[in-house]
C-alpha cells in the first residue's frame, strides 16, 4: 500500500510540473507574440507569470524594448550589466544608441558608442553624423565608402550622402557606378531614387527604365535609342544585362550591333556581364564573351573558371584563378582547381607546392588533393574526446542553457543567437564540449556548425552525426541505396533539423517540395496524406528515398546526377 502511495505521488508531482511547464512555455511564446505586436498590456499580463523563469531576461528585454525611448539611461544601463553575458545586451545597445541619435541626445551617444561590439550600417551612420557636426572635413571623406555600399542604406545615412554630394566629394561618375549597382540587382525604383541627385535633365527617363526592365528585347530591338547621353546609354546596357539573365545569346546578338557606339570600358563592362550570366547558363559561348570583357569581380571570375573547366581550357582557368583576389583566391577549390590546371600545362612542381597544404585540410578539396598526390583517403582518427565533466560543465552554461531551451520552443532564430554568444573565443576543447552538448540534446546543426570551427583537434563524428539510424536503415535498405549517400545529402539540405524550410518551399530532412511529396505519396499508396507530415522523420525519410531511388534509376545510375536532380 505505501508502495502504491509513493509511485501515485511521484506520479502527481510529474505531472503537476509538466502542466506547469506547458503554462509557462504558453506565457513565454504568448509574451513573445505580445512583444511583436507592441501590446505592452498583453506583455505584461504574461510577464508577471514569468518571474524566475529561465528565459526571464528575453521578457526584460520585450519590456524594456517597448518603452526605450522613455526609460532612463540607469535603467537602460542596468539591463546591460545584467544581461552582458548573452547577446540581448549588444542587441538593446544597438537599439538605444539609434533611439539616442534620432532624439539627439549625443553626448550620450558618443559615450554609449565605443561599448557596442559590431556595429551596423545605421549605427555607422548615426556615428558619422555625430561626428560631422564637430569635424567634418574627417567625417565626410570616411563617409564617402558608403556610397558604394551594394544593398539599400537606411535612412540614417541620407544626411550623410547629401552632404557628400553638396560637399563635391561625389563624382558624377560616382553617381553612375552606385545607379548601376542598383539596377544589376534589378532595383529600378532605388535607381531613380539615386539618380535625384543628378544634376537637372541628366537622369534616365523613368518609362525607358521600366522598359526595359520589362520587355528588355522588345526594348532592344527599337533602332531610336539615345546613345549621345549617359542616361540613354546605361539604359541601354541595363536592357542588355536584363535580357542576359533569361537569353545570353540573345543579349549577345544585340550588343555585337550596338557596342561599338560606346566606349571600351563600357563595351567590357557588358560583356563581362554577358559571359557571367552565360556561364550560369552552362553556354558554350561563355569563354568567348568573356574574352572581350574587362576587370571581372571574384564572382564573375568563379563562374568563368567554371566555364572553362566545362570545356577543359585549362589556360583561362589559371588566368581566371590569378585574377581573383588575394581572399577569393585563398578559398580551398580555387587552390586545387588552380593546382590542376598548373599540371595540365606542365608546372608539376608548382601544382605540388599549392597539392600538399590542402591536403592537409579536412575538407573536400583537401581529400581531392590528397588523392592528387597518390594519398589514400580514410577516415581520420578522432584526435581528442571531451570528457564527462568537461560536457557537464559545458551543458551549465547560462546562455547554452538559454539556447537549448530556445531550440526545444522553436525559436531558432534566438536560440542560433544565444549559441553563438555563447561559444565566442572558445578553444578546440570547448568547442568540441559544446558541439557534444548540442548533440545530446538533438541540436544537430548546432554540433556540426561547431565542431567545423575547430583549428587542431578535431571529432569527426561530431562534423557527421548519424542520427535517425533506425529510420534510414530501414529505407535505405528497402530501396537500395547507399545509406551514406543519403546522410550526406541529409547533412547537406537540412543539417538533420527535422523542421527545416527553405525559401523555395521545401520541408523536413530531406527538403522536400510540396509537388515532390504529393507525387511521391500517391505512388507509394500513402492514405490520408497530408502537407503537414512532411517535417515527420519516417514520412520525410520515406518519401525522400523513394524519389532518390527514382532519380538514380532514370540517371542511368549516376549518383551525381541523382543528386543535383
């Protein structure tokens, strides 16, 4: 009878503190949705219920975020020394120095400034425009690097651009360069937006813009265009670059009738960007349309040495690689591409000289170079294991705690935040603790993305989980594959999150599109099937397999094919 007494209790307490905590995970999202909303009542109600909670500094925040602008700087002040050891206090001082600025409080300002770790573009801006009013002729020629900044600038960085421009210190070249960034990136209303600052009669004519961006070859194809002005000419060659990203050769044609009524720095401009988009295409022609063009960015140059490996023109694979610059160059493929075609043209020993440090890399170009060198590949040996008090250490962490509590909610973009804060200047042993902590809590992407940043010791099944084994095992199996195949695609689409979405529309492990699923359920007789089971393990497993089984068998067998298909 005691006995029975016991367990009934125990079981009263279990369950009694898992009501408790689904209350509380309620209040918490529930508080969260509130913060979002800008419902400080609602917030409150909810926070109330939160007092000791582990997340308890993310409902501060939420609270404090609301009424930023009223609070005063001890209050503000004691929230950052509170929380300095997670992200939420860099995230609060980003916030109050541009609620500063904008209230023109700079004093305060400037002494806040140097405490903020990373800045970004608004705060930069915010910065130089205090900085203006005491010095600018220091100020401005610093400001003038945001003119070429490619994605849009806030809007405290306008005062600065037109003080740039009222000062002299942007060129109408300059002008130019930044409409033209804007409308590669198809941006035409930040194109006119840029071009205001033309002088009076100088900028592009807005319906030709729209044009163009429309109907590039039926714009093209009108024999009445103004080539005597810049505006007419970098219409023109806006149409080009737009009809090049649906039919290079197309753009081709049109520009071989149009290109010698502009100049040589024009007629390469268009044609790099020609052979850009014609390599992203796979055309035959690339290599040709890139030879005609000028000074290429690192971009461009990838996807010409790409180009060129698809015809096998080793030549303008090394002359590609070289041109890049010192950064993209750096990167391990372009090493060993560039090691390769060293070989095809007889420079044995200098392709040995780039072969023999990357092969030394964990990574895949460094296992190609090892092979390049006669090496054998094999799985490395496991150098070092964190041991159970370094992981139980590791797992105390307040902002892993924070994390891994973030994840089990679903918040993953706070809880990546939360990690990241967490493992900053982390030696190889910590990381590697911490990369087994996310893996015992099923943090998969989080182990992996950690234990690549080890520099001297290494765990590679930490880099490879194989969770799910059961799953796959029995898939895999029924269907003839290759079970590391199918972990390495895993790995690769979804990083094992089982949630997982992409921007196109794809779900789960697998990453698979909604069309994909419903074909692939009605061929293998699914009952009831229904979108939401995608993110299941099994569903997601079954239904991925399947359509792998059924792309290798219509790619004769190429795994590669399969793959990409």
């Amino acid at each position: 009878m005691q006995n029975i007494r016991t367990h009934w209790l125990a079981w009263l307490v279990l369950a009694t503190a898992t009501a408790q905590g689904a209350a509380l995970d309620e209040d918490f999202l529930a508080a969260r949705e509130a913060y979002e909303a800008s419902n400080a009542a609602r917030l409150e109600t909810h926070a109330s219920r939160l007092q000791g909670h582990l997340l308890e500094p993310y409902v501060a925040y939420w609270r404090l975020s609301l009424r930023l602008e009223e609070a005063s700087s001890e209050e503000v002040r004691g929230f950052l020394s509170a929380n300095r050891d997670g992200p939420l206090a860099e995230r609060l001082r980003g916030e109050w120095l541009k609620s500063l600025a904008e209230r023109g409080e700079w004093s305060l300002f400037n002494a806040e400034l140097p405490l903020l770790a990373s800045r970004d573009l608004e705060v930069t801006c915010y910065a130089l425009q205090y900085r203006m009013q005491a010095k600018p002729e220091e100020a401005l020629p610093e400001a003038r690097s945001l003119w070429f900044v490619t994605r849009d600038l806030p809007d405290a960085c306008t005062p600065l651009l037109n003080a740039l421009v009222a000062a002299g210190l942007i060129s109408g070249d300059d002008l130019w360069t930044r409409i033209r960034v804007a409308l590669e990136a198809g941006r035409v209303s930040r194109a006119r937006w840029i071009a205001e600052w033309l002088p009076a009669g100088e900028a592009p004519a807005p319906q030709s813009l729209e044009r163009a961006a429309s109907n590039p070859a039926g714009f093209l194809e009108r024999r009445s265009h103004d080539l005597k002005t810049r505006a007419g000419r970098e219409t023109v060659m806006f149409a080009v670059h737009r009809l090049a990203r649906v039919s290079p050769p197309q753009a081709a044609s049109h520009w071989t009738r149009l290109e010698e009524r502009f100049s040589r720095e024009d007629r390469a401009y268009v044609w790099g960007m020609i052979g850009y988009l014609g390599a992203m295409r796979h055309d035959r022609d690339a290599l040709t349309w890139y030879a005609r063009a000028g000074d290429l960015s690192d971009l461009q140059l990838a996807w010409k040495v790409r180009a060129a490996l698809r015809v096998g023109s080793w030549r303008d694979v090394l002359a590609a690689v070289d041109a890049m610059s010192d950064r993209e160059r750096s990167i391990s493929a372009w090493r060993y591409w560039k090691a390769r075609a060293l070989k095809a043209t007889g420079r044995e020993d200098e392709a040995t000289e780039l072969l023999v440090p990357l092969a030394s890399e964990f990574g895949f170009y460094g296992q190609l170079a090892l092979e390049e060198l006669g090496g054998r590949i094999a799985a490395p040996f496991a150098a070092y294991k964190p041991g159970a008090k370094e992981v139980q250490a590791m797992g105390q962490r307040a902002g892993l705690q924070r994390a891994l509590e973030l994840y089990r909610l679903g918040l993953r973009a706070e809880a990546n935040g939360e990690w990241l804060w967490g493992i900053r200047g982390f030696d190889d042993r910590k990381l590697l603790a911490a990369a087994e902590v996310a893996r015992r809590y099923e943090v998969y992407d989080r182990a992996i993305n950690t234990a690549e940043r080890t520099v001297g010791l290494h765990d590679f099944a930490l880099r490879y989980p194989a969770p799910y084994r059961d799953v796959l095992k029995a898939h895999t199996a029924q269907l003839a594959l290759d079970e590391a195949w199918v972990y390495g695609l895993i790995r690769q689409e979804s990083r094992f999150v089982p949630d997982a979405q992409s921007v196109a529309g794809a779900s789960g492990l697998m990453q698979i599109m909604p069309a994909t699923a419903s074909w692939v359920a009605k061929r293998i007789g699914l009952k009831n099937w229904r979108w939401s089971q995608v993110t299941e393990v099994d569903t997601n497993v079954g239904l991925g397999t399947y359509y792998l089984r059924h792309m290798l068998d219509a790619l004769d067998g190429q795994p590669v094919l399969a793959s990409a298909a």
